[in-house]
C-alpha cells in the first residue's frame, strides 16, 4: 500500500511529502475551523489585524500555507518565533514594559514538585 511513499534510509524512514501532508490534513482543518470560529466570536470579530503563528506546528510551511489559504486577508509575518523571544527579552530587562497580560485559559499544569535546596544542588 505504501511500498511507493515509504523508504527505510540507515535508520531512518523516509516518507514522501504529499502522504506526510496526508497525516497533517486533519489536524490542520481542525485548526482552520477553530480560528475560524474565533474569529467570527463578537468580542472578537472585526479585532485582529495579523496572525501571529507561533512554534512548532506553525512554524511548518504546510500550516502556514493551509492558515494563509483559508485567511488571505490576515497577514502573517514570517519569523513570528523572533517577535516572541525579544518580547521575553525585552521583559525580562524590564518588567514593567508589559503592565497586564490577559488569557482566558491557562494550558499549562502545574505537575512537578517544588525544588528542595537541601536534597538538590543549585548551581548560581
């Protein structure tokens, strides 16, 4: 079945581009439809001028492609991952350049313990 689009290369599988996109397909309209929805929200609607894409999946050209596909009228600037580091530089000189940051949800768990000094050694 996928004797054409499958390669075994050393120790590394090598599968053709449009069958690795085939995998991706799903996921990404899944996501088109979500912003989709987002942005037809009325607190929202009318409110964003760019889209910012961020980290791993976004920074593929196949998503970027399927986002700038489905929301021409949105541009998205290239490199997107820079705005977001020197903005964390930028705090991290000086807090006081970002006075409120918002989110409706939170996705990060709190799942670790906290570190005890005198079981572990930090390095300062």
């Amino acid at each position: 079945m996928y004797t054409d689009s499958l390669k075994w290369c050393g120790d590394k599988l090598r599968m053709r581009k449009a069958l690795f996109q085939g995998f991706l397909k799903p996921c990404s309209e899944k996501i088109v439809n979500h912003i989709r929805e987002l942005l037809e929200e009325p607190n929202v609607k009318g409110t964003i001028k760019i889209l910012l894409m961020v980290g791993g999946f976004f920074e593929s050209e196949f998503f970027q492609e399927a986002i700038q596909n489905a929301f021409p009228e949105y541009p998205i600037p290239q490199e997107a991952g820079i705005y977001v580091l020197k903005s964390a530089m930028v705090f991290g000189h000086d807090p006081t350049t970002i006075d409120e940051r918002k989110t409706k949800y939170n996705d990060r768990i709190q799942n670790s313990e906290l570190v005890d000094p005198q079981k572990t050694k930090i390095q300062t």
